[in-house]
C-alpha cells in the first residue's frame, strides 16, 4: 500500500477508517484495487484501526450447521468488480474446494466458511490495519478556521497512543448489542453476540433449563443449538409473536436490497420511506429462514408424540423478570393476553434480540457540533454516505452504518456492501485537491 506523507512527525492519509469489520474491509480492498492502477499522482493513501486482536464477525454466533442468508455473491467485492482476486469464488480457489462448492449447487456458504473468507481477504491487506488498537479520540486539524484534517489517537495494547492524521475518516464502529431495559449481562445472562464464548464454558450434562428470548433468527438458531448440544436440559424459548415468522426471500421482494433502491429510498419522502420499512421489514427483522421453523417445528411435535417435551415455545409472552439466584436466574414470564404469570428457574437466559446502532458521532468530541441534525434529530448524510457539515468542515466524515433512516435497510448487511465502498472511495476521489504523492510501491498489494 502506498506510504503517507508526514506533517511533521504525524503521517496524513487521504483516509483512516475506524473499525475493521467487513465493511472496512471492503473499503480496504477497493482501496487496493484502485491503487493497482492508478496513476502515481492519484493513489489513495490509507489506514485503519482495529480495537479487536484480530478480524473477527459475529464469533459468537459461528454456529457449525448455521449459513448466510445472503448469497455468496454479495461478497466483500463482487457487486463493485466481479474481476476481483478478493471474491469468495477467488478464496474457494485459493483453498482447494471450488469444484466442490459448485457440485453443492448452494447459494448460501456455512457462515464459518465466510468467515474464514473473510479472514483470508483481510490477511491480504492486513498492511493497512493496525489491530489492538482502540480509537480514543478524534480531534480537528484547522487551518485558517477551517477544520481540514482529523488527528486520530488509538492505543495499543500495552497503552501506548499513535496518532495518524486523515483528510477523511470513515466510521465503521458496527453495532452494538441490544438488550431490554432493565436487563445487564452477566455470568447468567447473555446477548446471543457472546452466545459461542458462554456455552464451551458450560459442563454438557450440568444445565437443568435455558430460556431464550426474541423470536427472530438468531434467537431460533440459539433455541435450537441448545436443544441439540444439551440433551437433559429444557429450553424454552419466549415471544412475543404466536410463532416464528418466515423470512421473505422472494425474488421479487429482495430488490429492497438491490443497488439501485439505495437511490430510490434516500430521494424519496419520509413518509414513503417509512412505508418502504414497513412493507419490507420482514426480509430482514425478526423472521427466521423456513428450514429452520419448519425443523424446530418437528422436533416440538416428535416431543409431544414421544411425551418428553424439552423444547417448549412460550408464545405471546414476556419475560416480566429476571432475577439472579447464584447459581442461576429466576426468570417471570408474562402471558400478553391473560397476564398470568410463570416462573422458570433457568441455568442461563439468552437474549437474542438485536442490535442497536452505535452513535458515530460518539468519538467525534468538538467536531460533532458541526455535523448537521435533520428535525428528527438524525444525522444528515449525503447520498455518498458523507455527512453533511457545516462551513468550518472541509474534511469527509463518512459512514458505514448509521444511515438506515437515509439509505435503507442495507445500512447495516451484507448486501450492499461492495457497491457502498465503491461509492464512498469515488467520493474520496473525486473530492481530493491536490492528489497526494505517494511512493511506487503501491502496486505490490494487488501481486499478493
């Protein structure tokens, strides 16, 4: 990758990226991609910080049998250059089973498998990322009253602080778990984001009882491991729906995901982007793949014809309260309809209800002031995900998440990942004046 310049004894990048998840992975890339061949004046010059010890994506929940729910070909590149030595076809070649995963006939790899993917891509950028390193600040850089740079401060492990100065950031600080009100984590009580790292802790014939609460995907495939991983244990799993809903993955429906609604969605009015949401919050919201209901349903019914029923679905209900034991966790549920009340003393109760978007704004200190609020009090963003300053800004301040309200459903997946850092680089591009000067070594990325 190409080498910075230095403002003293600070390097200055065209960009430094805040977090290391797929999405800045994918911006990375495209940054390598471009590189390859670009003129020596018009590299791109860039850096990202990662607060994890290495690439890591929803570890928690890499369940062994569980798969994408996203085809294969909404990689990290694909959809932005089907060219590209970074695609999930590209790694299936790179480890020997290309021909298999073609026999399989199958859109949707294990999520292990794509994630292994996704190690391997950021292995072949890894010159660009610092991990262990945790964003502390960011402060503004002004010249002439005008902020024009940003100093980015992260500490190391041993808690030594670098700072590395950007024309732009990006934030990509990904999601954050999203728990009940009232509800902490603890040794009894999980997100499923930690559901992996509790249960190897767990002895296979100790757990007496598990709840599980949330209805959607996540939350079925935790019901379901448990049941199958600890074959004395009860798991009740707590809704508030009747049962399980499918996930709409028509054809005709998953054009909510398609590049082009992107453009549809941010130009159109905000009662018809609500709409939108709510027409087609179920290809992604609380909905669960029809395979797996339809597996959870059989093993409900084999119990009730065996008469050992394990796997209880407690519909139309709460969990009113959870209360630690020690040893355990008392939780009340709740009937939504008669009110009655029922006690379940539970080894652990897992939480397997979403994710809320982190405020990007959060490590932005003084500079925050001037990113521009629409009269919801949301962040306003450009269609190229940069948000919108005031005057005193010259700077970019992109976003990877956080623009759901904006740009869609596909803020925060998969989907549109490699058409949305092709788009943010181009903004970069395109914005730059002058061009940075870079060594000729930028070019060795793209042999690797």
């Amino acid at each position: 990758m190409p080498q910075a310049r230095t403002d003293g004894d600070v390097p200055v990048y065209d960009l430094v990226g805040v977090g290391f998840g797929p999405a800045n992975l994918a911006l990375a890339i495209a940054v390598s991609e471009h590189n390859a061949i670009a003129g020596a004046d018009d590299v791109v010059t860039a850096h990202f910080f990662e607060k994890q010890p290495a690439f890591g994506w929803h570890r928690g929940m890499l369940l062994d049998d569980a798969t994408m729910q996203v085809s294969f070909l909404k990689d990290l590149v694909t959809m932005r250059n089907p060219n590209s030595g970074f695609s999930f076809l590209s790694y299936l070649k790179d480890r020997d089973r290309l021909v298999d995963f073609i026999n399989h006939k199958n859109l949707y790899p294990l999520r292990v498998e794509f994630h292994d993917y996704f190690e391997w891509a950021a292995a072949k950028v890894d010159d660009v990322v610092s991990y262990d390193h945790e964003v502390l600040a960011i402060r503004p850089v002004t010249q002439d009253g005008v902020i024009t740079h940003f100093d980015v401060s992260a500490k190391d492990a041993t808690g030594a602080v670098e700072v590395r100065r950007a024309r732009n950031l990006v934030l990509a600080t990904g999601l954050q778990a999203n728990f009940p009100d009232g509800v902490t984590p603890s040794e009894h009580v999980w997100h499923n984001r930690d559901f992996l790292h509790r249960v190897r802790e767990l002895d296979a014939d100790a757990p007496r009882r598990f709840v599980v609460v949330g209805a959607g995907q996540s939350g079925a495939e935790v019901a379901a491991h448990l049941h199958e991983r600890f074959p004395q244990a009860e798991v009740c799993a707590v809704f508030a729906r009747y049962g399980y809903s499918p996930a709409d993955d028509s054809s005709f429906a998953n054009r909510i995901f398609d590049p082009a609604a992107v453009d549809e969605f941010f130009q159109a009015p905000e009662d018809v982007k609500h709409r939108l949401m709510a027409y087609h919050g179920n290809t992604n919201y609380a909905v669960v793949d029809h395979d797996l209901i339809a597996e959870l349903y059989r093993r409900v019914y084999q119990e009730k014809v065996l008469g050992t029923q394990r796997l209880r679905l407690i519909n139309v209900s709460r969990p009113a309260e959870v209360v630690e034991t020690g040893d355990g966790v008392r939780v009340t549920v709740e009937s939504l309809t008669t009110g009655e009340r029922t006690v379940l003393d539970a080894d652990a109760v897992v939480y397997a209800t979403g994710y809320r978007e982190s405020d990007p704004t959060a490590l932005l200190g003084e500079i925050a002031v001037h990113c521009r609020r629409d009269d919801r009090e949301r962040l306003s963003v450009g269609r190229d995900y940069r948000l919108d300053t005031d005057g005193q800004v010259r700077g970019g301040i992109y976003l990877q998440g956080g623009t759901e309200h904006s740009h869609g459903i596909t803020s925060s997946l998969l989907s549109n990942l490699a058409v949305r850092v092709g788009e943010i680089l181009a903004s970069v591009v395109d914005r730059r004046t002058p061009s940075i000067p870079a060594q000729p070594e930028y070019a060795a990325i793209a042999a690797r």
